[in-house]
C-alpha cells in the first residue's frame, strides 16, 4: 500500500471513531462479577464488547502490583482502541478494578477515548464470599483470596460507584437491576428469564 493510501486508511479509521459508554463491573472474588457480566452481555444493544480484566492479565508468576496494572490498562487501551474502531457503542469491563489499583490507570484510559462511564460495585458477606470461592477453587486459593474479603471501604472510594449486595440477590437479580439502570430492563426472550440459580 502507497503511504498516501495508508494515510487515507488511518484517516477513514480515526473517523470511524464513535462515542462509546463504559460499564464496569467490579468488587471481590465470588461476588459474581464473572457471572453478571456473561448474563447481562446478551441483554446490551448491538455493538458492544465484552473486556474481562483477568483475561487481559493472566501472566505467570501471576503478582498483585503496579506493574501488572500498567500491563493491564495498556492492554485494554489497545483493546478499547480497537472496538471504538470496529464501532462499539458500549463496553462492558469486568473485573477487579479498585481506586488503590487498577481503577486511575483505566480511567486515564476512558478519559483519552472520551468513553464515559458507570461503575457498579458488587460484594456479599464475608461468610458467603468464603463459602462461593471454596466452591469455585482450590483451599490454598480460597486462603491467597481471603484479603479481598474486607472490600466495601474500597468500593465506596470509587466516585459515583453503584453498590450491590449480592449476598441474598441472584445473579439474574442482579443483572435485572443493573439492566433497569441501563435502561435495558427484561428485553423480550432475554436470559434473565427462568434461571433462579445463585452467584
């Protein structure tokens, strides 16, 4: 390709740019951020994307520090690069995002992509995280994962942050909230319909 014609296609790309919203999900292993995310995805409009955080920063020796944030958030630069390119008009981030960690990387992000956003901070009861996490992973994980069980101070220090308590709620309930929110609520055919299934 001739460099005018590669200048012409960068062009066509930056302007193919649209405005796009962010909805991220976050909170402590076995609030079920994991399982909202996969049932609320179906439920947004057409054009969006699905980020999940750990995904993005699954390296091994696997190390909780400010280096695997940046590694992160350069990641999902890229990543949001891209889908604002393809045309994404909404982009649901899920993960581990907290305003001592993640969360001012990835709003760097957002703000150099003119993304706006909404955050939604789920968590349960210390008892019930146990008990969802012993169900989900291995006792040394259950006891390396414990730390994140004191989680709600951290939340409420996220600006504007919707927080739910997924103790009693199930994950369809959850995801029936955070949709009315959205304004997306009990779409015809949607998943939300028949599972009653918990986190």
């Amino acid at each position: 390709m001739a460099k005018s014609d590669a200048s012409t296609g960068r062009a066509f790309m930056d302007r193919a740019f649209v405005s796009c919203r962010a909805i991220l999900l976050t909170g402590p292993p076995g609030a079920g951020k994991s399982t909202v995310a996969q049932r609320l995805f179906p439920l947004l409009p057409a054009k969006s994307a699905l980020l999940p955080v750990d995904a993005l920063g699954s390296i091994r020796p696997w190390v909780i520090d400010d280096a695997l944030h940046t590694l992160i958030a350069d990641n999902l630069k890229c990543c949001i690069k891209h889908y604002q390119r393809w045309g994404a008009k909404t982009l649901l981030i899920e993960g581990i995002i907290l305003p001592d960690g993640l969360l001012p990387l990835l709003q760097r992000v957002l703000r150099s992509a003119k993304i706006q956003w909404v955050c939604y901070g789920l968590y349960a009861d210390r008892t019930v995280l146990a008990e969802r996490i012993r169900e989900d992973m291995s006792r040394d994980d259950v006891d390396r994962r414990s730390e994140w069980y004191d989680f709600v101070g951290r939340l409420q220090r996220i600006p504007d942050c919707v927080l739910i308590d997924t103790t009693t709620q199930t994950a369809d309930e959850v995801v029936s909230l955070i949709a009315k929110r959205e304004g997306i609520e009990h779409l015809e055919g949607s998943s939300l319909r028949g599972s009653r299934s918990r986190q």
